[in-house]
C-alpha cells in the first residue's frame, strides 16, 4: 500500500495562473510552485523524525507538484519493503512565500 505524506496538508495540486501587468491583452503563465522530494531512514515508521538527518536522500526541487509527485513515487516504491524508510514532499513555495 502505498502512502503520499505531505508536510503542507492543503495538498495544492494546481498550477493557477498570474497575469502580467503592463499588457494589453490578459496572458497568463504558470506560476512556479517548488517541491523538495527527500527521504531517509525514520527512528519510527509513524512519524517524520528521521534517524540521521545529514544523510538524508535529496532527490531533487521540482517546479510544480505533478513531476515532485513523481519523483516521490518511484522512490517510495523502490523502498516500499522497508518500513523505516520514508520519502516526503515538502511544498517549498509555501515556505518561501506562505501568502500565497
């Protein structure tokens, strides 16, 4: 069984546009929304509290959450017959801009 662990539990999944000002007609554009995909061995397969955090596995920051989530996913099934280890995505753009 499979599980997606988000630390933003507003679980945003979609790209909203933004217009760009200054033009006559409306355009509109993918605003980039930045995912970190992460994962490591957990002290306890219930919580997030990773057993060595310096050896955390980074797998990359991903400009919308469809290509974080897939990124997740092929690492959290590799490792899915090790319950100690546990892959997150972390929904960077709310970290860095939590108006949003």
């Amino acid at each position: 069984m499979e599980r997606i662990i988000f630390i933003n539990p507003e679980r945003q999944r979609l790209i909203m546009p933004t217009l760009h000002k200054g033009s006559d007609m409306a355009e509109t554009e993918s605003k980039q929304l930045l995912h970190l995909v992460m994962g490591g061995r957990v002290k306890d397969p219930r919580t997030l509290e990773f057993q060595d955090p310096e050896s955390i596995h980074v797998v990359g920051v991903y400009s919308n959450f469809e290509s974080a989530e897939e990124a997740w996913r092929g690492n959290a099934q590799r490792t899915v017959d090790d319950a100690e280890m546990k892959y997150v995505i972390v929904h960077l753009h709310k970290l860095l801009d939590p108006e949003a």
